[in-house]
C-alpha cells in the first residue's frame, strides 16, 4: 500500500525532482552534500516523489523546504511523495 504525503519543496529540489538536475553553478562537494540530505530525510523505503498540484506552490514561503531543508525564502512547489507502508497480515 502507498501512502501519499504532500511536500512544499525550493526550486532546485523541484528541478531535481522534475528533470533530474543539480543547481549547475554549485561545486560537486556541495552538490553531493545537498544530495546527501535529501537521501538521510528519505531512507530506504522511499518509493518515489513527482510533482504534485500546481495550483498549491507558493510563490513565497518563509518554511524550509521539505526535501532538503533550504531555510532559504522562496518560491515552494507542492509535490507528493509516494511511501510504501508495510501491512501485517
Ligand atoms: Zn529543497
């Protein structure tokens, strides 16, 4: 069973998760630090993450972004993180 669960992200994580792409004009050590905690919030059972309604990004939040902690202001876009949950049968 999946469990949806809406995030407000910053806008490289949105162009992480819409097209796969890191911030072009970080060095690779930041890049890799940034991809890190995005993997420690996740963990192993992370099923996936796509964007959500478009209707919902804010055009400017003082909240850190939920996918990789930014506390930097900005724009957020809504995305839903999809999580598989494990049932006892
Ligand atoms: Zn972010």
């Amino acid at each position: 069973m999946y469990v949806e669960t809406e995030l407000s992200v910053c806008v490289d994580c949105m162009q992480l998760i819409a097209n796969d792409e890191t911030p072009p004009d970080w060095t690779g050590e930041q890049t890799d630090k940034w991809l890190e905690q995005i993997a420690n919030y996740f963990g192993p059972d992370q099923s996936g993450v796509s964007l959500g309604d478009s209707a919902k990004d804010d055009e400017f939040s003082i909240y850190a972004c939920d996918f990789c902690g930014s506390t930097l202001a900005g724009e957020r876009f809504h995305c839903i993180e999809l999580k598989t949950e494990k049932i006892d049968l």
